[in-house]
C-alpha cells in the first residue's frame, strides 16, 4: 500500500483507507477501519470483523507479544517513544455476548510517539463512551480527526490535556457523514 503520511500513531491512511498497524509489510498484522468495524487483516486469511454495535468499553492499546502482557502497555523511551517493537495489540469488551476481545496488530517501521498513541487511545475511548465509534467508518472524518490530534510537542500529557485535545479534535472533525 502507498502511504499518504496521515497518522496518528498506529493509525494511519494508506491507499484511501485507515487502518491500525503496518499494512504495506510483508506477512503482517492489521486493522483496516471500515464503515461497519474494525476488520483484522491476517497473513494467511482474512480475521473476523468486529462490528462497532458490539464494542462496548475497555478499548487500549498494548505492546508486545501476547496480549496478555498488559505491563507492555506503558513501555516508552526517554524521548518520548514507544519502546517495544515485538507486537500490539487493540483490546475491547463486546456485547452479545459479552467477553473481553483483542486484535494483534504488527507495528511500522517508523516509531511512534507516545504521545499520538495516548491521543488515539484518549479518541477511541471517547467515542466509544459516547456511543460514536462508527465514526471511524468515515475516512474523511478521521482524516479531519487526525490532522487536528497529531503533531505538536512530544511531552508529557495529563488525563486533562488528553480530554480537551480529544475534544478539540472532534469539534473540528464534525459529525461526519454517517
């Protein structure tokens, strides 16, 4: 896939669409964000879609080999990045029926910075709090999204700053066309 060099964080717009991992790599694992959910994209087969009706709570991000490693979910440099390369993963609880849910992503070979994971962590959770989660569906909505979440500094963020970046970028966003 071509990469248009919109990201925030895992997120990123290759070929006209989002998706959450490396998806141009070889053999790898990932997200594509679609209008009905997040649909996991394996090497030997294509996952399971995960509707957005069915996430409920509890959406993270972690890193590393298993997802069950949730002390990987904090691992970053001192420059601000994160620090384990060996896997991630996006986790949620569903509805009907309820259970705890996770899908493996593989990272790009770019790093990424602590603080984007943190904004798109803070917009998932808000807009699954809200009941808003398929508005990832909108690629331009994300787009709007992103470009109001990513760049700035690299520093230190509080719940605080996360709520009103998060804010600020829906505001921006809109309603979109869903």
């Amino acid at each position: 896939m071509t990469v248009n060099h919109a990201s925030l964080g895992p997120l990123e717009l290759a070929d006209g669409r989002w998706g959450i991992g490396d998806s141009a790599g070889p053999g790898t694992h990932w997200l594509e964000v679609r209008p009905d959910g997040f649909q996991q994209h394996a090497p030997d087969a294509e996952g399971q879609l995960v509707p957005w009706t069915r996430v409920m709570t509890g959406i993270r991000l972690t890193w590393g080999t298993r997802p069950q490693d949730t002390t990987s979910r904090g691992k970053y440099t001192l420059k601000g990045m994160v620090a384990d390369r060996d896997g991630a993963w996006l986790h949620m609880t569903l509805r009907d029926p309820y259970e705890d849910h996770h899908l493996r992503f593989d990272q790009h070979p770019r790093p990424y910075r602590a603080v984007d994971v943190l904004r798109l962590e803070a917009l998932l959770r808000r807009l699954t709090d809200e009941g808003r989660l398929r508005l990832l569906g909108d690629p331009e909505w994300v787009g709007r999204a992103v470009a109001s979440l990513a760049g700035g500094k690299n520093r230190w963020v509080t719940d605080g700053a996360l709520e009103q970046a998060v804010a600020e970028a829906l505001a921006a966003a809109g309603t979109g066309g869903l």
